[in-house]
C-alpha cells in the first residue's frame, strides 16, 4: 500500500476479456464492509485485507495474505497475484469467479 495506495485510475473501454473501468485504492473506501469482508476470509479460509473500489462501487477490491488481488461484492473473483492482479483491473482480464 505504501507504493499504490491512494492512486485511481481512469481507464475505461474494451479490455482483452471484459469492459476496462475506473478504480481506486483506497482502503478507506471499503469503510463499513468490515463484516462482508470477514465473512468472505471465513467463508474462503482466508484472511483479506481492503484495497479500494471499482469506480461504480459495484465491488470493492481486496487482497489475501499471499498476496492475491479480488473484487469482492455478492461474489468473489480472483484476478490474480500482487502485479498481475492489477494487471488485469487495469487490462481489463476477467475475474476467476470463485463458487459461493
């Protein structure tokens, strides 16, 4: 966080395998998902931590103790580790949606 934290980024358009939009880290964005949050580290036997938020705040996005990068809502998709994660919000790269 101390590298990317508060940066936003204004992308939009087509991406390689979904739509490219606007994102933020923030982690303050994700201010009162404190219980989504945890509750999807239970429910996945993971610890995530807040990063920020697609621009529409459709999901927040979080990261895992390995690393990883996830859009978390109702559902949870993975898009990848550390840089590649980012990468693919960037990009546009379809989240592996994980089984509720």
């Amino acid at each position: 966080m101390s590298e990317f934290g508060g940066l936003a980024v204004d992308v939009s358009g087509s991406g390689l395998t979904c739509a490219r939009e606007p994102f933020s880290l923030y982690p303050t964005s994700c201010s009162g998902e404190e219980d989504r949050i945890a509750e999807w580290g239970v429910d996945l036997g993971k610890h995530f931590y807040p990063l920020g938020e697609s621009s529409r705040r459709e999901f927040f996005i979080v990261m895992d103790e390995d690393g990883g990068i996830f859009l978390m809502m109702d559902r949870v998709g993975a898009l990848g580790v550390r840089e590649r994660g980012l990468e693919s919000l960037v990009r546009g790269i379809a989240p592996e949606w994980l089984p509720e």
